[in-house]
C-alpha cells in the first residue's frame, strides 16, 4: 500500500477545525511522518494510526506550524515503551533544540534515535528502504526548507498462471518466480523466468513540496508525479501577501501541477483567515482539474 494521510492541514494559526501541518505516508508496512505541528500526536491518536509503525519522521522547515509538536511525540514514543531505533531527518538547527529540551526536562528516551542534519549542498537521497526511497530538495520559502519526494519501487514480477502451469511449475515456487528466479524442472529443462511472469508494474511517486512561494525551479523534482501536495496559503486575490511572505496561491499550486504534468494534486496549508475551503477548488480546478483539497483524517491512494 501506497497513501497519504493528511494529520493537519493548516498554516501557522491552528484553529478549532484545523491542525497544523503534518502528514503520514504508508509504504506497505512502515510510515514515514512529514512535518509535526502542534497537536499531531493527538492526530494520530484521533485517526488511529500506529505510532510504532513510525521509523522515519522528515522535517521540512523550523517554522513552528511544521515542528512544534515533535519533542512531545518524540516523549510519548518513549514513555510507551518503544525499543525500536526512530531516524529524524531535519534542517541542522533542530538536533540542538531537541537535546537541550531534553536536557531541561531531565529526559532520556529509551528507543535508539538518529538525526540526520539537512543540509542544502547535500540534497538528494536521504532514506532507503526495500521498497521505496526518499529524497529531498530545496524549496523558496524565507528560511532553509525542503521538499520530500518519495518513490515506491514495485519489485515483484507479474506471475502468467496459465504460462506457468503450462511449463509445470509448483505454486509453491511461485514467490520464487515474483523475485526473478528461474525454474528447473525434473527433466533438466530449465524455465526461464520471462516466459511465465511479466516485468513488476512502474513504481508510484509522491512529493511533498513543504512552504514555498512559486517556484518553476521545482518541476523537474516533480515531473510526472503520481500526486503532489503544494501548499496554497492564500486565494489568489492575495498574491501580493503571498509573495511577500513567501508562500503560494491556489492558482499558482494548479499552474504548477499542470506544468509539471502531475496526474493529482493535493492542496492544503490554508490560511486561518478561511473557514470556507471550497474556493481553493474553485480556483484551482479550472486550471488543473485534478485538484483534491487535502482534507484531515483523509487517506489518499498514490
């Protein structure tokens, strides 16, 4: 399995309905958390999703919508127990903020941990898994930040049933055969792996382009993605302040997705001063019409 589930989805204001930014990505049986604002551990809790299945957190920007929420969740983990090693993947500045907090409270956690610093000559590949990598790239926004991009690789080859019972091959093998082996029968002959399976299907691609303002520099990290979430603080009547304060509009999020030849886009970080966030898809939907608010407690397939 492959999907998004989006935690919080607002800007830097949290409000009775809305959370700030924070995400979970399923890769088959490990999670990978995006960005921890304030009040994501109650997320999680809220719509049930195993923390312990947790092994890598990502950190986009030290703006505190994106992290303010980690030291306690990073607590909770250790307070519940958990053994098994947890990797952090964050600009520089955060390892000195985690420790001293620690240090303050008198805390040490009973879980092996991992800090990764993000540095911006250093981009490019940060977490490797069996089935699925992670990289990050640079964003514009008015600090260092950073965008994830995560590839799920589907290794296992397509079994032909009817090739393989043909060639009289065992079903007991067949996990064999989704690996790539090839099969020897009884008599010597040996069943090449390409006559009875097919090649794995084209792996999936979602990137998560963090704050920023418009940014065509991006497009190529985003090329051809089968879902992007970008930020649209603002309407666009308010391009003026989003630029100012580097962020986008809806308009410029579909502008980009279309350009950047995405097959979905997901929008969200919305700014506190919008209640109603169906214009979001009204602007954006003319543009790029593959376009989903993301939507807290939602889960989206890639």
């Amino acid at each position: 399995m492959f999907a998004v589930t989006i935690l919080g989805n607002n800007s830097a204001l949290p409000t009775p309905e809305r959370h700030p930014t924070a995400q979970v990505v399923t890769c088959n049986d490990q999670l990978v958390l995006i960005d921890c604002g304030e009040g994501t551990q109650v997320q999680l809790a809220k719509f049930k999703v195993r923390r312990s299945r947790i092994k890598h957190i990502v950190i986009s920007h030290l703006h505190g919508d994106h992290y303010f929420g980690l030291i306690g969740l990073l607590n909770t983990l250790s307070m519940l127990g958990r053994t098994e090693p947890l990797f952090l993947y964050a600009p520089p500045e955060l390892e000195a903020i985690i420790r001293l907090q620690m240090e303050c409270a008198g805390t040490v956690l009973n879980y092996p941990f991992t800090f990764t610093p993000l540095l911006p000559d250093q981009t490019g590949v940060i977490i490797r898994e069996k089935e699925f990598e992670v990289s990050f790239f640079p964003t514009r926004h008015r600090i260092p930040c950073y965008g994830f991009a995560f590839n799920m690789q589907r290794r296992k080859r397509k079994i032909l049933p009817d090739q393989a019972v043909a060639y009289e091959i065992p079903a007991t093998f067949y996990s064999r055969l989704q690996d790539g082996e090839d099969y020897r029968r009884k008599d010597g002959t040996l069943v090449q792996n390409d006559w009875v399976t097919l090649p794995p299907a084209p792996g999936k691609r979602y990137v998560y382009c963090a704050d920023t303002v418009y940014n065509e520099e991006m497009v190529p990290q985003l090329k051809d993605a089968d879902l992007i979430y970008h930020e649209t603080t603002y309407l666009h009547d308010q391009l003026q302040k989003a630029t100012e304060r580097f962020h986008s509009t809806s308009v410029q999020a579909a502008g980009l997705a279309r350009l950047a030849n995405v097959k979905r886009l997901l929008v969200g970080h919305f700014s506190s001063k919008y209640t109603d966030l169906q214009p979001f898809l009204d602007e954006c939907r003319p543009i790029f019409p593959n376009t989903d608010l993301a939507e807290e407690g939602v889960s989206y397939i890639i």
